[in-house]
C-alpha cells in the first residue's frame, strides 16, 4: 500500500524508459523525494500524462527507506507554470531556484515553509511580476532554512568599510577581513531589508541584483562547486544589466 500522500513540485525529470519518467520532486511535508513513475509517459494512467518539470501536484509513492528511487504510484496535476516555459528571464530564474532546492536539500527533510515559498514564487512569476525580487526572498530563506543564513547586522561597521566574508558567514569590516568581499551601503541595507521579511520590491533594483550576486558566490562557497544554471543562465543577465547602468 502507498505510503505517502503529499503535494509536490517537480524540479528535475529525465526519460527513464520510451514509457516512464525519474523525477525529483519536492514535496511540501516530506521534503526531497526521488522516484520512478513507470508508465507515466502514457496518455492513459495514473500520470496525467507525465510530470512536467515545475508542474505541481499530488504524488501517491510507497517509500522504503532503503531505496534511492522510491516507487511512484500516482501523479495527479494541480498546477502548471506556463510562463517559465514561454518567457526566457521566468525560465531561467524558475529554474535556478529548482537548482538550488536539488544542490541544498536532503532527501526526506521537511521544509514547509521553503516549499510555500517557491510556490509563492513560481506563481509570481506566472503572473508577469519582475522575477528578481522573489528570487531574492526565496533564496535568503533557503539559506535560513538549510542553516546556513547570512549575518546582515552593520551598525557598527563604516560604509566605507562594509564587506562580505563567506566564511565568517555575513557582514563584517574590511579592515580586520582583508580577503571578504567589498560591499556596496545599498547592497547590505537590501540584505538586512530581506532579512527582516520586508518586502524586497521595495528596495532599489540594481541593489536586487548586487544582493543576488553576492548570496550566489556565497552559495557556491558553501556548496563548494558551481550552480550551473545560475552560472550559465541569471549570472551573466544581472551583469549586463550592471554593466549598462554603469555605463
């Protein structure tokens, strides 16, 4: 008997079979969740015809501890995000944050709050809202949320002096960190700013993107290797655009 019922996002899929999928699916009570959906690619199933990368929906699994891929039984389609797959910017940034959900979780631990948020997101993003802003809460909160949250706290640091130290884990003084990373006052009132769970479409959009750099070189610290599609898709975009407005 299934052993498992949980509403899901898929973040990664690949063509097991002419008939069946594997799937990483990110279920919103039971965290990660890796599978085989035999005979999900057939028109007429227990599939809905296939589980589509950033569809969400209700997952039936039998789950056995032993096992990398657990058994799927059923798919049933709650939701689709269109736009991700019509629009270029949505594309890349949905697919960025199911990266960084793959790189950071666990199989089997629940982040409840994580999962709303990228639901949150995704539906943003659906609605033609400006990605940026929502990338940079949900990727503030799966730092906090995977124990690895960045110190936003700069009352006692110059303006001048502000600078980032991935392995201190926050803000800190250039003058006594002469390897962290120089900061903009903007870049770190935007961090503090999402910190606080304000709403991050207030700040400046250059200071948007800046704070999304820097929290991908964290990132990358942390999981000691490349985000690459955060490195071949959103990096190189929030570039050019700092390149144009300094120019």
């Amino acid at each position: 008997m299934p052993n498992l019922v949980d509403q899901a996002i898929c973040i990664r899929q690949w063509d097991w079979s002419e008939t069946s999928q594997t799937v990483s699916l990110f279920c919103r009570t039971h965290g990660m969740l890796r599978g085989l959906a035999k005979g999900a690619r057939r028109e007429r199933g227990s599939f809905s015809g296939g589980i589509g990368l950033l569809a969400r929906g209700e997952v039936v699994a039998v789950v056995k501890p032993d096992r990398e891929l657990q058994t799927l039984t059923q798919w049933t389609l709650l939701q689709m995000f269109r736009r991700p797959h019509d629009d270029l910017e949505a594309n890349l940034y949905a697919l960025s944050m199911a990266e960084l959900v793959q790189r950071f979780l666990p199989v089997g631990a629940p982040h409840e709050a994580l999962y709303d948020a990228l639901l949150r997101a995704l539906e943003h993003v659906e609605a033609g809202e400006q990605p940026a802003p929502e990338f940079l809460r949900f990727f503030f909160l799966l730092l906090r949320e995977t124990g690895h949250e960045p110190r936003t706290e700069a009352e006692d640091i110059p303006p001048s002096c502000l600078a980032f130290d991935p392995v201190d884990g926050g803000l800190v003084d250039y003058r006594a960190h002469a390897r962290a990373w120089r900061m903009r006052p903007e870049t770190a009132m935007t961090l503090a700013h999402v910190a606080r769970g304000e709403p991050p479409e207030l700040c400046d959009p250059d200071a948007i993107d800046r704070a999304i750099r820097l929290l991908i070189a964290y990132a990358r610290t942390i999981v000691q290797d490349d985000l690459t599609t955060i490195s071949l898709a959103v990096e190189p975009r929030l570039r050019k655009r700092a390149n144009r407005e300094e120019t």
